[in-house]
C-alpha cells in the first residue's frame, strides 16, 4: 500500500501504478478476510473501489466499515461518500464534518463537503424564496380578511344607528371603498390559484424531505406523504380549470314589448322618470318570484351608462301586488341604475362562479380530506370573499331603498317588500306541494295554478312562521341584503315621497293577461315535472335499495318503516301499509308504525279506518300521546264530516299545546261548520295572539262574525286583511260583498269601494265564479252596463245549469235597460277610460 501510495504522489503512470495497485488490493482482501482489527485493509479497499467506481465493492467494504469500525475518522469520511452516492446531500454533509472533527485533513473533505453544501443550497434558497412568498400570500388573505370583516360590521353599525340619514353621509367614499376592495378580491383569488398548486407541491416535498431523516422507515413514510399529497394536488389543479370553464350569457325570461303591454311599459316608464335616471331597455317575464335589474354589454358600454337595461318581472309575485307598492319596489329597482351599482360588478360575478364551480369538482370526487389544502383555501376564501361582497350588496340596497322612499314614501315601501316575501314562502309552497302531488299520482301534472292552491292549515302555520321570522330577524354579516324589519326601520327615517296614487293591481295592467299567465304556468309546469321525475328516481332508487337491505335484515322495523315512508311518498298506499304492518309484526311496541299506517289511510281518504288506527295507539301507547296525535286525530274526524268528533280532538290537542297556530285555526273552523260562530271567533282570537298578522285568522274571524250579522266587526277585520296581504283575493270579494248589502241610494260611495275591492279580487288571471258574481254586481250596483254584460258573459261558462238562470235573466234585463238608453238618445254608463283596462 506504501508503494501505491509513493506511486501516486510522483504521479506515475497508470501502467506502472496499475500492478502495484492490483497487489495492493489482493493484499487488502486477504487482510480483511482475516478479520483484523486495524482499518487499513479496509480504507485501501473503499478507496481503491472508489477509483475503479466499483460501486458494488464499495458499498459492502463502507458497510464492513461501520460495522466493525463505527467510530473511525475513516468510516465517517466513506460514509459521506456513499451518502452523496445517494444524493442524501444532508447526511453526507454530517458525515464529513464528523470526519473533520476527527482529524482527516480538510483537504481531503473540502471538494465531498462542497459538493453536499451545494447539492443542499437550492433546494434551501429556493425553499426560503418559497416561504416568502407564501407568507406574503397570507399577509394578503389576513388583510383581506380584517378589511372585509371591518367593513360588514360598519355596515351592520350603520342600520343600528338612530339617524341613519347622517350615518350614510359620505357614502360615496365607503362605495369607492367597497368598490376597490372587491376587485382586488376578485383578482386576488386568481392570483392566489397558482400559488395554491405550488404550496400543494412544497408541503409534501418539504415534508418527504424531512421525513428522509428518518431511519428505517423514511421511504416508506416519504412514499404515503406523497401519496396522500396527490389528492391536494389534483384539487389545487381542478381550482385553476374552473376559472376557464365558459360563464352561461343566455338571459332568461320571456320578453314583454311596449306593443304588447302598453300599460304596464307606461308605468315602467313613468318611475324612471320620476327617479330620475332613464327606463328599461327590456322587461321579461319570470318563472319565479323575483324582482330584480340587471345591465347587458361591455364594460365600457356599462360605465358609459349605454349597457342594456333590463327588468325582470317572476310571474309568481304579481298576484296580489298593488301599484303603488310596484311603483316602489320598482324605484328601488332604479336605484341599482342611479347608483351604478349594475356597472360593475362582473369580476367578482365571475369568481363567485369560478369558486362554485371549485366546489363543485371537489364535491364530485366525494373524497374531501382535512389535509386537502386547496379545499380549506377555498372554504376560507369563500367565506373572506362572501363577507366582503355581502357587505357591498347590504350598502347598495341601503341606498336603493333611500331611492325608493324619496320617490313614493316608506308605507308603499314596506307595504310591497312584505308582498314579495310572503309571495316567496308561499310559491315555495306551491312547488313542494305540486312536486308531492305528482309523485303520489305516479303520473306527470297537467296543471299548475298556485292561485288555486290555498294553503292547508299545517302550511299555513308554517308559512306563518317563517314570515315571522324572516321578518323579524336581525340583520347579520352573512346577509347580502339588511334584514326586513331593520330595512322598515331605517327607511321610516329617511326623506319621505308620496304614495301613487293609483288604485289597482299590477295584473290589470296587463293585456292579454291570461294568455301570459298561462304561458308561464306552462314553463312552472314543466319545471315542477322534471324536479317530480327526479326525486321519484331518487326515491324508488332507495326503495330498491331498502328492500335489498330487508331481504337480508327481515327483523329490521326501521327499515321497514323507512321503505313504507318512501312507498307513501311514490302514492303506493297498499305497499305502505304493507310495509307499516311488517313493521309492527316485528317490533310491536313501536308507536311510530301504528301512527304512520294512521297516515297512509288518510291518504288514501279512508278516514274512519286512520280514526279507528290512530285511537287504538293511543289507548296502547298512552304516554307517547301529543299534540300532533291528536290534531291528526281532528283532522281525520273534520275530513270525515264528523265535526263533534273533530272538535273534541283538537280541544284535546290545544291542551297538549296552545302555542302552535293551526291548534286555534282548525278548531275554530270545525266550530264555524258546527254553527258555533262564537266558539269559532274565540279560536281564531287566539290564533291572532300567537300570529297578530295572520291575514287568514282575520279573515276567518270576519266570516264569523258576519254569521253573527256583526258587520262593523268583520269589515274591520278583512280590511286589516288586506292590509296584513293585499293578494287576499277571497277578503276583497267578501268585503265587496259586505260593503255591496250595505250601500244604498244615500251611499253610492260604499258601492264605488265594492267596485274597487270586486276589481281587485279579479285581478289575477284565473276567472273565479264567486268573485266574477260580485264583480257584476257590483258594476250593476253602479250602473255600468257595458262592464256588467261583458263580466256576465265571462260568468256563465263558469256556472252550472241551476245558476245559470238567475244571471241569464239579469243578463237580459240589461241588455234591456241598455237598448231603451240607447234608444232614447242617452249613452250608456261606462267608467272613465283610464280605468277600462280594470274590467
């Protein structure tokens, strides 16, 4: 080895080196073979291995090395070797300096312990470059975070304040305020997408990195952390796509032109003016409840203010809805234009969808994980980007209603505001209802009318309800608009404007108007058909398999009575009461299956047999008997006819819960079929102490007492029904009807009311009998001819035979009366022209 080594250092050459090297070597083996204790042979080796890149060799001799020799200077510096072979820069690194320590010359270390540094100085610039960026992209979120947190709860502040007037004084900062912070949101969003794929691919590298420290089981480690990591990253990606993924320009509605709907153009037309900023471009019909502008074109058309102006009007809100509270909610409509609050706006439209569409690729792959990081940014962003536009919106119809207030004052403000959202509860209704209608009749519907569905006496507590406490919550930082009773507050303070002073409802602007209506109802029809077909697929898809899991489970009662709640819905009774029977066969002290086949026997109309089931529960289950047991008791008894039964169920159930509304509803009816008109006024008393502004209750109390011939009585209380919901048409027409029996000829005033209220109960496009018979007696009461002989004429397809004389007989007396006018030289009694489109 000694001659190797003078060989080396007067760098012979390789010919003459080679044979000593070669002796040296063998002499190495033999040496280690005899398991010396000195290192020598064993350093001769790994180096010689190591200019030879003899890897194999080289590996087994540094292993040898640090088995017997674990502490050498020498196995220190080899293992350094061995480590950069395995590109394990840090640990090479260790390796060398321990070597140094120990006393192997620098130079002979310096170039391993370089190439481990530099190996290592990437990966650390451009993991600190990394961090730094990461942390100002957070030094970003938190800012926008505090900003959009700070700037909602101002304008929370701003409603809690006395004067609100002075409160949005310089409002013109706070919007351009607001205005900055939401773009910048919305750019920011992008911004952060790209920095969110390279966080989701530094984590787990960090993380794998760190983990390579780690004997033993470091590759294994480093291999689930890069497995589990793929997922995030993959999220991080789909993140980016939805941004590109195109944005649905089609505007929906259809379009009502000025040749169509003069009357209802003249109106549109008239506010704008009275606001003070230019009409609509477009007004299109809706197959909802919604009222609501938006602007169409570039963005420099839009901040040039020459976008395309478009209202769109939900069929659904129109029934009931005065003109003056139109007028309003339409200059608050107007509003969003005067402010500009429709210029803008299309970048952060544009990210709330990108981010919806986010959402919903993550949702798809029903694999969400905690450490998913792409998912928690986007439940973070979302919630920062919400707080901050939600905020923006809340201060935009702040300052639309202050629009709408000044123009036609804060009665017809909040007068059309409550409208819209009773409308809304109630159309909610009517859709769940239509669904559940077409799945019980397993076939699709071929009508849908909501003026025609009044609501059953448990919808109506609930719709009730909600209207109370839609109403009357308070305005909180999630909302996009203030609350209702907070937006009654304020706008009662701010300047004030005067009511239109047209009477009529906005349907009798319509021409045409039935045509329109059914149009629509068509649209809602084929909605209602497609959400009925898909929730049958959904429910016969579990049917099958809940029978699958009863096949396997037959002692199952749960399963049984969840099968026989899905055959309820699908309108297969006999399954159902199948399915209950089961159930009880296998768990007899389960009450909820008697009380379920109770309910599938009134559905099927078999009221005695759901009477007789339900009685039977509860002499078996005395203590599980509530409030709802007897009200479904009641209202077997009510279907039935049996109205003594009916009334002893539901007093039962008044005493088991007298907080509920249709416990003092019900009865009270059942009692006003009983002749009991004065019981009857009692309940709905109570039902008005628990609901003050139920318009049903009233109502129901007004005929009560019209029973009882106390006419002052009830026209107060359906004059306050229609004040609690001017689309009551059954109030106008019973009050036509009242103030019709007590007009006389010292009181021609009271038959013009009657007109007006008649007008107005057949404002909706349906034709009714009921309300088209006071309608023309009305008109005969005011001796308008031409207006009465056409209403009867509209009349009589409706009537039956037996009815028909009667009108058929006044039909001929006025075309008499008219013919001996005309004949004489008088013209015939007709309204005024501007209101001949009422008729």
């Amino acid at each position: 080895m000694s001659a190797v080594s003078t060989l080396e250092q007067g760098n012979a050459p390789f010919s003459v080196l080679q044979p000593y090297r070669r002796r040296a070597q063998n002499l190495a083996r033999a040496e280690t073979l005899k398991n010396v204790n000195n290192p020598t042979p064993w350093i001769a080796l790994a180096k010689f291995s190591l200019e030879d890149k003899n890897n194999t060799e080289f590996r087994s001799v540094v292993s040898s090395m640090g088995q017997k020799f674990p502490n050498d200077k020498h196995t220190y510096y080899f293992q350094g070797i061995a480590d950069l072979k395995d590109e394990n820069w840090k640990a090479a690194e260790q390796q060398f300096l321990k070597a140094k320590e120990m006393g192997v010359p620098e130079a002979s270390i310096a170039k391993w312990l370089k190439m481990a540094i530099d190996q290592q100085r990437w990966i650390w610039e451009y993991a600190w470059f990394t961090l730094y960026v990461v942390l100002a992209w957070l030094v970003g979120l938190a800012f926008l975070y505090v900003a959009g947190k700070f700037m909602s709860s101002r304008i929370v502040r701003i409603l809690q304040k006395e004067n609100i007037v002075q409160a949005l004084e310089g409002h013109q900062i706070l919007r351009s305020a607001y205005r900055l912070l939401v773009q910048f949101a919305s750019v920011y969003y992008y911004i952060s997408l790209p920095l969110l794929v390279v966080v989701s691919l530094a984590v787990p590298l960090t993380l794998g990195y760190a983990l390579l420290n780690v004997p033993y089981l470091n590759l294994w480690l480093v291999a689930l952390v890069f497995i589990l990591s793929l997922g995030s990253i993959w999220t991080a990606c789909s993140g980016i796509w939805t941004c590109f993924v195109g944005i649905n320009r089609e505007i929906p509605g259809k379009i009502i032109s000025k040749e169509e709907q003069p009357g209802l153009w003249a109106l549109v037309e008239e506010v704008a003016e009275k606001v003070g900023t230019r009409p609509v471009d477009q007004i299109r019909l809706l197959q909802s409840t919604t009222i609501a502008v938006s602007e169409q074109g570039n963005v420099l058309k839009r901040f040039r203010d020459k976008g395309t102006r478009i209202l769109y009007l939900g069929v659904g809100v129109l029934d009931g809805l005065s003109v003056d509270a139109f007028s309003c909610i339409l200059a608050h409509e107007y509003g969003h234009f005067l402010n500009r609050d429709t210029a803008g706006g299309a970048t952060a439209m544009r990210v709330d969808i990108a981010m919806q569409r986010f959402a919903q690729s993550v949702a798809s792959r029903r694999q969400i994980r905690w450490w998913h990081i792409a998912f928690q940014f986007l439940r973070f962003y979302y919630r920062v980007f919400s707080r901050i536009t939600f905020g923006a919106s809340r201060l935009q119809e702040i300052l639309a209603d202050r629009v709408a207030v000044k123009a036609y004052g804060a009665a017809s403000f909040e007068k059309g505001l409550r409208h819209v959202v009773r409308r809304s509860v109630e159309y909610d209704y009517w859709m769940n209802r239509g669904v559940s209608e077409v799945l019980q009749a397993q076939q699709a519907s071929k009508c849908f009318g909501p003026v025609n569905a009044p609501p059953s006496l448990k919808a109506l507590d609930q719709i009730e309800y909600m209207l109370v406490q839609i109403i009357n919550r308070p305005t909180d930082e999630s909302d996009t608009h203030p609350s209702d009773i907070d937006r009654f507050t304020y706008t009662r303070k701010m300047e004030q404007g005067d009511a239109d002073s047209r009477q009529g409802m906005v349907w009798q602007l319509f021409k045409n108007k039935s045509k329109i209506y059914d149009e629509l109802s068509t649209g809602l029809l084929t909605l209602l058909n497609e959400e009925a077909s898909y929730s049958d697929g959904l429910n016969k898809m579990n049917i099958a398999y809940l029978n699958g899991q009863c096949a396997r489970n037959s002692k199952a009662a749960e399963l049984y009575e969840e099968l026989a709640h899905l055959h309820l819905i699908c309108g297969a009774h006999q399954a159902a009461l199948n399915d209950y029977k089961t159930a009880i066969e296998c768990a007899p002290e389960k009450e909820s299956a008697f009380y379920g086949k109770a309910v599938v026997y009134k559905a099927m109309k078999d009221y005695h047999k759901a009477a007789q089931v339900l009685k039977v529960a509860m002499e078996q289950f005395l203590d599980s008997v509530s409030f709802g047991t007897y009200f479904l008791l009641g209202e077997c008894y009510q279907n039935a006819e049996e109205y003594a039964e009916a009334e002893q169920a539901f007093t039962e159930a008044i005493k088991q819960d007298e907080t509920v509304f249709c416990a003092w509803m019900t009865p009270g009816r059942v009692r006003a079929e009983l002749n009991q008109y004065a019981e009857a006024i009692q309940d709905f008393t109570q039902a008005l102490e628990l609901f003050p502004d139920s318009p049903d209750a009233l109502f129901d109390r007004a005929m009560a007492s019209l029973k009882l011939n106390e006419r002052d009585s009830a026209r107060t209380d359906l004059e306050q029904s229609i004040a609690k919901n001017a689309s009551f048409p059954d109030a106008h027409r019973e009050l036509a009807r009242l103030l019709l029996d007590t007009a006389d000829e010292s009181e021609p005033a009271l038959a013009k009311q009657a007109l007006q209220h008649a007008r107005i109960a057949n404002a909706s496009p349906v034709m009714q009998e009921e309300s088209l018979s006071v309608l023309a007696s009305a008109l005969i009461s005011v001796r308008n001819y031409p207006a009465a002989e056409r209403t009867i004429k509209k009349l009589l397809p409706l009537l039956t035979d037996d009815s028909k004389s009667d009108w058929r007989e006044e039909l001929s007396r006025i075309q008499a009366l008219t013919g001996r006018e005309e004949q004489s030289g008088q013209e015939p009694v007709a309204m005024p022209a501007n209101q001949s489109y009422q008729e």
